[in-house]
C-alpha cells in the first residue's frame, strides 16, 4: 500500500512539474530511510544551512520519525507529492543510505521518472566507515538493479583508501569516488570529562534481523551476559564509571529485550538517542564490528572489539579488513577478555594501545576538520 503512495504521488508531482515554474539551486538531502537525523548526512547539510545560505537545501524525514523537532532548516515528508516536486526540480541529491530510501522512494525504477532520476546529481555520503561490513550478494534480478543504482552515482565520497576500493567493488565508478574524508569528522570533539562514560556499541546482525526474538541468539547472550557480569558491575562501582548501551538503529526493534538490564550504572539509550554526543562523551567504546569505532579512533580514544561470533560473521557477512590477520586494534572473545581489556584500559588512563595504532590507517586520514569542505567543492567541481 505504501509503495502505491509512492507511485501514486511520484505521478501527480510529476503533472504538476511539467507546468511548474523551474527552482534555482535546490539540493535534498536524507539518510537512514528517512528515520535519523545523524551521521554524514547531518553534519554536511547543517554546514551547507551555516555556509552556503544561497543554496535551497531540504531535509527528507518519514512521517513517523520521532525526531522532526531535532531537524533544522526544512524539512520534506518522503514520498509525498512535495517530495517528488522537489526531487524533479533539485539539482543535487545528497544520501548516506541509498537514494531510494533516503531521497525519492521508487524513482530509479519508474517510468519516465527514472529519466529524471539519471539527469540529477547524486552523492553517496556514507553513514559510517566501510571496513567490516561487506555488502551483500542478492538474487541475479536484485543484484543487477542494485549494481546499476551504484553504478549511477555521480560521486562517492570515501575517508581512505580501503574505501575507496570497497565502493569500486561495490560497483561505483572509480572516477566518480574522492577522497575527502568523512563530513562527519568535522564535527568529533572530545568531549569527556571527569565523569567516566563508556559507550557500548554493537552492530546488527543481517542473518538475524528477520527474527521476532533474540533471545535465543549468540548476540543476545554474550551481551546480556556482558551488561550482567557481576566483576564488571563491581568495578563500575567502585571506580564511579558509567556504561551507555546502544543497539544499532537496524536492532531497535528489539529494545524491550534489553531494558530490563538497567541499572544505576548501566543505562540502555533509546532509538533517537543522540549517537554523536555519546561518542565525544565517552572515554573508551565496546563494539564489535560497528563502524562507529572509526569516530574513537579519530579521537585517539580507546576500542575493544568483542568479536565472539568472528567465524560466522567472515561467512555471513564479510570484511574488507582481513579480521585473522590484519592489526586494527584489541579484540575480546569472551566476557572475560572484554572485562580483563576493559580494566586494563582504565587503569593507563584511556591511553590507546599499540595495536590501536597500527589499525588507524584503515580509518583516519584527513584530521585537518575541513572534511565539508573538500565535499563542497567536489560537488560544485563536478556539477
């Protein structure tokens, strides 16, 4: 039924633009299907809203999103006849998922539209570094679309070198990727103080997002069991330390599982949390494979991968980092190697450890916080 909203919609913005007047300068902007306002997306159009005033930019938010009020500048409904309007009339489309989920639902496949479609800019942003996450092989039919999607991205924009070879693998044209470093990066500051917070983090599982429950899953019990470790509790206590827990926004489905594990210590975000101010909160990070430990290591500030399902994730998954092989940090397999690094990170003061450093190069590059900059003037360079 939404789909036919979509469609439905697309259609009649698209009578109405044919007698239309033509916008001048109109960029849309979106990411994480229109739900979030965070990440790349975020912090590149609240720099064009403060340094590019001439440029008509739009913020693409779902109706149901539950962060509306968080968003500045304007903001257009996804898939509304207003948003479509603006699509045919926008000269760039700025996306940090994929552009039909972030931008003009559909648009790539419809009719006379997809004409439109491949006559607008379009700019991959990324919602986070690609390091460990391989994206998926789908059935011939699906991977054919999506390979011509990518393919007709005007510009990627990646943060090193590994990404620029894992977004050419994925089928963006090589010619089109730059490398300008992250928008976000920007805008990371430390900003943890005498008050000790740490950020656990995990990424999501893609073989277990079909399921009503993780109870019965690998993931659910390493970190039940890690949130409810008695020697961790103790610690937390009697060094005044405070963990945020925070499922990946893919997972938050699943939040009721975990709230009850609260306690004065532990606190459990909730899905509009604000991820970027726990980041620069926090003094060390507990993830697993999530690319939001690229932001602590731009900061230089402690990681600790606990990969206690690494064998099914290389086959589930994937990573452009080789995970057996490659030095990119401290790695825990059980609860009690998290717990033993954790403790140990705490007592050399949150210095980061040589292993930590060997694995910056797979993350940070430019640190120079002009990162929106470089982004700017590519897209004004290309278009």
């Amino acid at each position: 039924m939404q789909k036919l909203k979509y469609i439905f919609n697309a259609y009649i913005a698209l009578f109405i633009y044919i007698f239309s007047k033509r916008k001048r300068d109109v960029w849309l902007i979106g990411g994480h299907n229109g739900m979030l306002y965070t990440d790349n997306a975020k912090v590149f159009y609240e720099y064009i809203l403060d340094n590019h005033k001439d440029i008509d930019i739009y913020w693409i938010i779902d109706k149901n999103s539950s962060i509306k009020d968080k968003i500045r500048g304007e903001k257009i409904i996804k898939g509304s006849v207003q948003n479509y309007l603006y699509f045919y009339h926008s000269k760039v489309n700025l996306f940090s998922d994929t552009f039909n989920s972030d931008i003009a639902p559909l648009a790539y496949i419809l009719p006379f539209i997809n004409f439109i479609y491949f006559r607008r800019f379009k700019v991959f942003l990324n919602h986070g570094r690609i390091a460990f996450n391989r994206v998926p092989k789908f059935s011939y039919l699906i991977q054919k679309i999506k390979d011509n999607i990518y393919r007709s991205y005007n510009m990627g924009v990646a943060s090193t070198e590994l990404e620029i070879s894992a977004m050419v693998g994925n089928g963006i044209k090589d010619k089109n990727i730059v490398l300008t470093g992250s928008p976000r990066d920007d805008k990371l500051f430390d900003e943890s103080s005498k008050k000790q917070n740490i950020l656990i983090a995990p990424s999501w599982r893609g073989w277990l997002y079909g399921n009503d429950s993780l109870k019965d899953s690998e993931f659910y019990s390493n970190y039940i069991a890690l949130l409810s470790d008695r020697r961790l509790h103790n610690y937390l206590k009697e060094n005044n330390i405070y963990i945020s827990f925070y499922l990946h926004h893919m997972f938050h489905k699943f939040y009721q599982e975990f709230i009850e594990y609260k306690s004065d210590m532990i606190i459990i975000l909730e899905s509009n949390a604000d991820i970027s101010k726990e980041i620069r909160g926090s003094k060390l990070l507990i993830t697993d494979y999530s690319s939001v430990c690229a932001d602590f290591y731009y900061l230089r500030k402690p990681v600790i991968f606990f990969q206690f399902d690494r064998e099914i994730y290389k086959k589930e998954i994937g990573s452009y980092i080789d995970l057996d092989r490659d030095r990119f940090g401290e790695v825990a397999f059980s609860v009690d190697e998290v717990v033993d690094k954790f403790i140990e990170s705490v007592e050399r003061e949150y210095r980061i450890s040589p292993l930590q450093k060997d694995g910056e190069k797979f993350f940070v590059n430019f640190v120079d916080r002009d990162n929106c900059k470089r982004v700017y003037n590519k897209i004004r360079e290309k278009i």
